[in-house]
C-alpha cells in the first residue's frame, strides 16, 4: 500500500510537471512570436516613414515650395538624407521576401521620382505626375503586402 500511494504522488508530480513545462514553452512561443511582430512592425513604419519624408521633400521642391540654390541638390540626397537605404536594410532583416522584394521596387521607383526632380522637372509636368504615381501605388502595394504579414 505504501508503494501505491508513493507511485501515485510520484505520477501526479510527473504529470503536474510535464503540465507545467508544456503551458510555459507555448507561453514563451507566443511572447517571441509577438516580439517578432513587434519587431517586424518597427521595421515596416521606420521604412514607410522615410519613404514618406523623402517624398514630400521631392514634391515641395517640385512645387517651387523649396526653391532655392540648393533644392535641386538636396533632391539628388534625399535618400540618404532621409534614411530610406538603412531602413530598407533594416527591413531586409525581420521581413519575408516578397516584402523585401517590394520594398526594392519601392526604393527603385523612388529613385526614379528623385531623378525626375533633380533634373528640374515641376509638379504640373506629365512625366512628374507618371512617376510619382507610379511610386504611390507601388508603396501601397507594399503596405498591402506589409499588412499581410503582421
């Protein structure tokens, strides 16, 4: 009898401790898959931030908002200026590929509006309003696609 009851308390413990290590190991999974959302949603919002920053530069240059003898200049940097290529790195770490890969499309469109307005072209030319368009809706596309990851 003594044995049962050992055995018996010796299997409740077993089966308490198993019980135990298994609700603390999906804890830990859903608090690093949460970090890693957290992590990958900083990453998204630092990006978008910095194309977003270095888009309005370009389009108060192109408006005559920002015109003086420098402007031109500062459209040429504005990627650097405004993080945009740190951040797309960043982004290269935490995200998946198919984000990773619209956010190059992304900073390539965006290259393409600052060449634009670094050759002088204006707000109310139709080659302006092609590219800037062209880059809009590929940043939507990106977010679109951003969204579905988080």
């Amino acid at each position: 009898m003594e044995w049962t009851s050992l055995l018996s308390t010796t299997m409740g413990a077993l089966i308490a401790l198993a019980a135990s290590a298994l609700a603390e190991r999906r804890r830990w999974l859903r608090e690093s898959e949460q970090r890693t959302r957290d992590d990958r949603r900083a990453a998204y919002v630092a990006f978008l931030n910095a194309t977003a920053e270095a888009s309005e530069i370009l389009i108060n240059i192109a408006r005559g908002h920002d015109r003086d003898e420098t402007a031109l200049a500062r459209a040429g940097t504005v990627l650097r200026d405004s993080n945009v290529l740190p951040r797309r790195l960043e982004l290269s770490l935490v995200a998946d590929d198919q984000v990773v890969e619209q956010a190059t499309l992304t900073v390539a469109l965006l290259r393409t509006y600052r060449d634009t307005v670094a050759r002088g072209l204006t707000f109310d030319t139709e080659e302006f309003q092609g590219v800037r368009t062209a880059f809009n809706e590929q940043r939507d596309r990106l977010t679109q696609r951003m969204r579905g990851t988080l």
